[in-house]
C-alpha cells in the first residue's frame, strides 16, 4: 500500500507540474466557459421564475465543454510526445496511473470553474446556496473527470481523437450530467418559491461517481494498451 501511495503522489505532483507549466489548458478552457456563458446570457430572456430552470444546464453545458479540452489533452499530449510509453514501460500500478490523470484533470476544471462561477453568478443574476453549489460543482466534476479520463485513454488511439472522445463521452455521461443538473438547480434560490429536493439527486450523483470510478478503475487497464 505504502508503494502504490508513493508512485500516487509522485505521478500526481508529474501532472500538476505538467498543468502548471503549460498552462494552456485552464487558458483555454477558462476562455471558452467565459464565452458561453456570455452568449448564452444574451440568448436566454430569463425572467426570475424560470431562471433556477435553465441556468443549472447553462452552467453544465459550458463546464462539460470546457472539461473535453482538459480530458482530451491528458493523453494527446503525452502519446504525441512519447512520453506515455515510459509511463507504461516504467514498473508502476496502472491504477495510480489513472487516479493521477483523474486528480489532475479534477483539479484543472476546478480551476476553469473559480473563473467561471462569479460570472454565472452575476450574469444570470442568481442568488445561491454557496456550499450546496460547491458541493454539486464538486461531485459533478469527479464524476466528469473520472469517465473521461478512461475514454481519453481510448480515444487517443485513434487519429480522430478530438472527435471520438466527446463521441464515446457524451453518452455514457448523461447520468450524471442529468443528476448534476438537478443538484445545482437546487442551490439556486428564488425568491417566492420553495427550493427543489436535493436529496434524491445528490445520492444518485455521488452512487453515479462511485460506480463509474471503481469501473473505471478496472477498466483503464485494458484502455491504455494500445494494439
């Protein structure tokens, strides 16, 4: 255990310092949610009634976007630069492997999402419940980070990556794009009504992120051989 601890933290401080030094990753990724958002907002003629309805798929729209370009450069970088076959060739559990990409990759989005979440606030001119909308942000990202790191392990196989990944992706994702959604919704206040039910769709959420998890811990194995 003290070993597969180690090869953890040491690849994980390899992806954070990969992230930091790029860099074009949160760029990117916070641009492009800044923009949606922005778009989306002279779209929609939201009245306060219906805003807890449509902002929560906004958000989460713009976040899985967002979180593509981080997943799909997660394997594309290092497959594109050789390295990833040291990785494989090196004598470390691939388990680790994929937690780490999964750490980073969490931690990348949550980055774009600080950027992103005071402009939702105010462009949409919400009132929210802060720890519940964290915790939401939170789950819905693992939960993001830990399929896609599996099906960016796949799709950088192929040579049209950038389109298999969202491809493969998106429908498996659903249910916890949908559980996400509602969880949001719930932490957005309106004045005059009642705040939705959390408690069914939080539950299925964090039931949605562990399962997906602990397959795709299994899994990864067998995805990043390449034939």
């Amino acid at each position: 255990m003290s070993r597969f601890v180690g090869q953890l933290q040491t690849l994980i401080w390899k992806e954070l310092l990969v992230e930091a030094r790029g860099r074009e990753t949160v760029l990117a990724g916070a641009v492009f949610a800044l923009l949606v958002l922005v778009v989306f907002n002279f779209a929609f003629d939201l009245r306060v009634e219906n805003v807890a309805a449509v902002a929560p798929g906004v958000l989460w729209v713009t976040v899985t976007f967002a979180g593509v370009l981080s997943l799909g450069r997660s394997f594309s970088r290092e497959r594109d630069r050789r390295t990833l076959d040291g990785l494989l060739l090196a004598p470390i559990d691939r388990s680790a492997l994929y937690l780490a990409k999964v750490v980073a990759s969490v931690a990348s989005m949550l980055l774009v999402e600080v950027i992103a979440l005071p402009a939702f606030i105010g462009l949409f001119n919400l009132t929210v419940d802060l720890p519940l909308l964290v915790a939401a942000l939170v789950l819905g990202t693992l939960g993001l980070a830990g399929v896609g790191t599996l099906f960016a392990a796949i799709a950088a196989h192929t040579r049209a990556r950038d389109v298999m990944l969202p491809l493969l992706l998106f429908p498996i994702q659903v249910p916890v794009i949908l559980a996400t959604v509602k969880s949001t919704g719930a932490a957005i206040r309106v004045p005059g009504l009642d705040p939705p039910e959390l408690g069914q769709w939080l539950g299925l959420l964090i039931a949605f992120d562990a399962l997906f998890l602990g397959l795709s811990v299994v899994l990864f194995d067998y995805a990043i051989e390449e034939e």
